[in-house]
C-alpha cells in the first residue's frame, strides 16, 4: 500500500507511457521487474505504482522517491539507466515528470 | 492522505494538465476549488490529488472513484461539467485516463 500526503514532501515522480496495446503487458511486466530488482534496492526509494489504462494504450507510473537528490542519484545509477532504456523500447512514447507540490482532498478526511 | 491500494480496486484518474508557468497556480486554485465544492459532494468519490510540477509546467489529478459508474455520472453531472470547462480553458491541453488495474510496490511492504 502508498500513501499520497502532502505532509511528507517526497520528490513523485509521475511517468506516462504510451504504448501499442499489444506491447502494454511486456511493458508492464518490464517495468515491475525493473522496480523490484533495480529500483527497490536504491538509497531513497519510496514506492512504486504501476497503473494500466483501461484500454491498454498507457501505462503510467507514479512513484515516490524520499528526495530530488534520491532520484537524481537512480537516474545516474546505470542499472537504473538500463531498465529504463528497456521500458522505453517497448513504449511509443514517455513523459516523466517530477512533483514537489501536492495537496490531497480525501473522503476519508 | 490518500491510499493506493490494489485490493481496493477504485477506478483511478490521472488527468494530466499542461498548462503555461503563469497559469499555473489560477489552474491549481480552480481544480481546488472544483473538488472542494462539486467533486467531492458527487456520489461515489474517494479522493482527489493535487500535483504541481517542480517547473509549473504540469498540473496533474490522481482521483480516486468508487466505481467505473461514479466517474461516468460526474461526467453527465452539470455541476462537474462547468468546473471542468473552466479548468480545461486554464490549461494548453489536458489528457484525462482511466486505470483500472494497479500494482503497488513500496519500502513499506
């Protein structure tokens, strides 16, 4: 389980890929993969999540890292930069993007 | 605080808002005020996530529905409509997707 709050001031990293749908699930698998045996095991790492769309033409990972200097760390990791080379052959595009600011509104209160 | 939880089996949002540097934070203020007012009164919410991108650039929902169902009558509701008009007038562009299937991996366990 993740826990999106704002208190904590992670460094998330929001990460959209488009993908053919017959490449969704070799995408998918590739970047679980990737978070457990590459990502997981990095100084910072927080979560990651990985979502399907419903019509399999995006996979987008919203992931968590402690702080910007962690993640900057993994994208000079070259593990890490192996993995993702993999992720993106299999994608038609991606667009990482990296939040600090975020404000939750909860019916849970 | 939010959860992401695969057991949970919401229906998930991610919208993604492009949106110019000085836009940015009347973007924030209105997709605030949306959920604060019309979003969260609708049956079947669960909880909205505010994003704003470390260069103003993006702004991006996660929201969490209850059902597939919910998120389509918010969709028909005139109330919501208005709220995101407004919003997508605010934006360069916004690129709402559904996920359904989730897989969630954190340092947590």
């Amino acid at each position: 389980m993740t826990t999106i709050d704002d208190s904590r001031h992670y460094c998330t990293l929001i990460n959209v890929f488009a993908v053919a749908p017959e490449k969704c699930q070799e995408l998918f698998a590739a970047l679980q993969h990737a978070t457990e045996t590459v990502m997981s095991k990095l100084p910072g790492y927080v979560s990651a999540n990985l979502h399907v769309s419903d019509d399999q033409k995006t996979v987008t990972n919203y992931a968590q890292w402690a702080t910007l200097a962690d993640y900057q760390n993994v994208m000079k990791d070259p593990g890490a930069q192996q993995h993702m080379q993999q992720a993106a052959a299999l994608a038609i595009s991606f667009s990482p993007v990296l939040y600090n600011k975020i404000w939750t509104h909860s019916s849970q209160g």
